[in-house]
C-alpha cells in the first residue's frame, strides 16, 4: 500500500495527518469492521484491530490487514470459543482476559476499534504520556474528562470549531466503544451510524471501561491458538 501502515503516522518522530483525514480513516475502519461483522456469511472477528494492522493506500483509504487471529463464528452466536488471550496489549478488550465478562465476541473488536481510536484522535498527548512517564495512567481517563468538561484541546492541534467537533465526536464514540461490559458496547454497524451523524445527537456514555493490560514499547500480538476458523 502506497501510504504503508497507520501505525507511522501516529509515532512522534512520524508525520502527522490532519483530523479530518483521521476521521474518514475512522469511518472506513468501521466500515470494513462491520463487512467483517454483518457482510459476510459467516461473521469473522479480527481480534487484533490496531494501527499496526491497518495499510493505508493512495487516497488513505484504509485496508484491515493481518487476520492470524481471526475466529469465524455463526452470525447468531454472541461468544467466541478462544483459549487464552489473543490480541495486543493495549487494545485487547477486557473479556478476552477476564472471563468473568462474558466472553469474547464480536464486540471485542469494538472494543480495540475504540481504543485506536482514542488514540488516532489523541495522537500526539498519548505518544508524549507513554514517553515521559514511567508508570502507565489510564489514557481514557483523560480523554472522559475532555469530553465530559469540555476540556481544551488545542494541544492536540485542535485549532477550528470544526476540528473540534470531529475530535469530540471520535472521542465520544470511541468511550462508548471501551465499555467494560460488551452489551454497552455498540454494534460496528451503530458506531457507523454515530460517525455519520450529527455531533448533537450523541450522549456522553457512562463512566465503566477498565484498562487492557498495558502495552508495551514494541507492539506485540498474543495467542494461544494458531490462526483457525470455527
């Protein structure tokens, strides 16, 4: 792909993209997220969403790449049978971990979707974070609390009301994406829809999302399992 990995543009010493290009980035992930979900005939659930797996073509058109995690599963089953964690650190959801959750599912996926998100929208403060201290805050924390006091924003090269509204909308939908129970979650297809709507229309979510197991400087991916369909 002409314009490599999201992962680059993300980086500190990388380049950056505007937030408008970062949003339609954002709706096209969940675009094809919810093709993988609900187009298919079975359903298929990445279980590695992260910037390192999305390829960017010429126009930054996005393409989910790297599928050596994927389950397939019946579009009517709600739990996916995995052994042991699968996915990264950082943007694995809680479920996958802590079985007491319920299990993982297609909303784990939104669950990661949400964290990259976050991360998209928040690029240069979070890069900053994770280089100048050495114990990990919790990065949604920060980010509930621009959105729920209408913080500012202009150190994350928010600069128009327009840019304003978009960061605004990415960090709303992406907190409702990290809930830590999956049934507060929103469906790939309602994130789609809350995207392409208004700003008004959304409702700063509620305050229950727990961190995934904190990620470390080199990305890595975890299983247990090979790649398989089921």
């Amino acid at each position: 792909m002409p314009n490599g990995l999201m992962d680059k543009f993300l980086r500190c010493d990388g380049s950056h993209l505007d937030l408008n290009t970062l949003f339609q980035i954002a709706k096209g992930i969940a675009r094809g997220l919810e093709y993988l979900h609900r187009g298919c005939n079975t359903r298929i659930v990445h279980f590695d969403i992260k910037p390192h797996n999305i390829l960017l073509d010429e126009e930054f058109v996005p393409n989910i790449s790297d599928f050596g995690l994927a389950k397939l599963c019946k579009k009517k089953e709600s739990i996916v049978s995995v052994l042991g964690a699968r996915g990264t650190a950082g943007y694995m959801a809680p479920e996958v971990f802590i079985s007491s959750l319920g299990g993982a599912s297609h909303k784990s996926d939104v669950y990661s979707y949400g964290m990259m998100i976050l991360e998209m929208t928040c690029e240069r403060r979070h890069n900053n974070a994770r280089k100048t201290s050495t114990t990990e805050s919790y990065f949604p924390d920060w980010i509930y609390k621009q959105v729920e006091v209408g913080g500012n924003l202009g150190d994350n090269g928010v600069t128009t009301e327009e840019d304003d509204e978009l960061a605004r909308k990415m960090m709303m939908v992406s907190l409702w994406c990290i809930q830590t129970d999956p049934s507060d979650r929103p469906s790939i297809s309602k994130v789609v829809e809350m995207l392409e709507g208004s700003f008004e229309s959304l409702q700063v979510p509620p305050r229950r999302f727990e961190s995934s197991p904190p990620r470390p400087f080199q990305d890595t991916s975890l299983s247990s399992t090979k790649s398989s369909s089921s």
